[in-house]
C-alpha cells in the first residue's frame, strides 16, 4: 500500500510535523540527495531536489509517524522518488536546463489584470452546467463528489470544467 493519503489537505497538524520533518532533516537530506546523484557534488540540483521532496511531502501527507526523530529513512525515499523522477525527465527530454530569466522577467510589463466588473461579466458567458461546475468547485469538491452531486460522470465534470475555463479566458481576453 502506498504511503499517499490521496485527496488529503494539509492540516495544521500535518504543517507542524512537515515542518518539524523540515527542521530535522533539510540538511541531512540535501547531502544524502548530493552523494546519490550521477554527478556527486552537484548542491545545487541537490538543493532542487530537496526542494522537490518537501513539495510532495505537502501534497501527498504520509501517516502519521510516531517518532519523527526515526522518521529520516523516509524522507530519504521520498528524495530517492525526486532524484529518479530528475533522471527520467532528463531521458526524456522534458528537463528544462536551468536559465537565469531575472532580467527578461524586469525588462517586460505585466499585462493589466481584468477588473472585478469584467470578471462578473465573464462568469455571464458560461453554460449554466458549467457555472454549476464552477460554483460547486469553488466549494471546495472533487471532480468526483461534483460528478456525484449533479448525477453526471467525472468526464462530464472535466469537460465542463475546461470547456469553461476556455469561455472565461476568451472572455477576459476580449474584456482586456
């Protein structure tokens, strides 16, 4: 069974132990991370991919762990799990070499954001199912508990879902 408790939020209670998880091990987990690598050494990917590890630990939560002083055997998997992730996208191709974009981000203007009013007005455009979707996603809900709400199948709710999300970016685009 896998150690993910999917669909769970991070609790306060989750956020102290991750944090505490933090505290201990951050450091003791970016050297093991370095020494594991292809290119021993590397601190840097080392340091992204302690970053990577922390990041799942916030979505995915494990259980409870009774002595978070013993618990460094796995946060040491979780890390083993980013660095073998690192090394398929690298396979792949999708892994993205690293780029310094701190002065094309500076030299370019943000585009203006959408007043409150065009907002409003966006929401006009979608389908009445679709703002359905949207008000019980707002709420919180799951593709699955809004496809149980309104008596549909979860790709129903997903296409809603993107169906809608595309009227209100075109809409937004012509409000900008």
């Amino acid at each position: 069974m896998s150690d993910r408790i999917e669909g769970q939020r991070l609790t306060a209670a989750s956020a102290d132990r991750l944090d505490r998880l933090f505290r201990l091990y951050n450091s003791r987990l970016v050297s093991y991370l370095a020494r594991h690598l292809n290119n021993p050494g590397d601190l840097a990917l080392a340091e992204d991919l302690a970053q990577e590890t922390w990041a799942d630990f916030a979505r995915y939560p494990s259980r409870p762990i009774a002595d978070l002083d013993q618990a460094f055997p796995l946060v040491a998997r979780r890390g083993r799990q980013a660095i073998s992730r690192h090394y398929r996208r690298v396979s792949n191709g999708t892994c993205e070499a690293p780029e310094d974009f701190t002065d094309v981000l500076i030299s370019r203007g943000l585009p203006p954001a959408a007043t409150a009013e065009d907002e409003a007005l966006a929401y006009e455009d979608l389908t009445p199912r679709q703002a359905i979707v949207f008000k019980l996603k707002a709420q919180g809900l799951s593709d699955r508990k809004i496809a149980q709400r309104i008596d549909r199948s979860e790709t129903a709710v997903w296409k809603r879902k993107h169906a809608g999300a595309r009227r209100l970016r075109a809409s937004l685009a012509l409000a900008g």
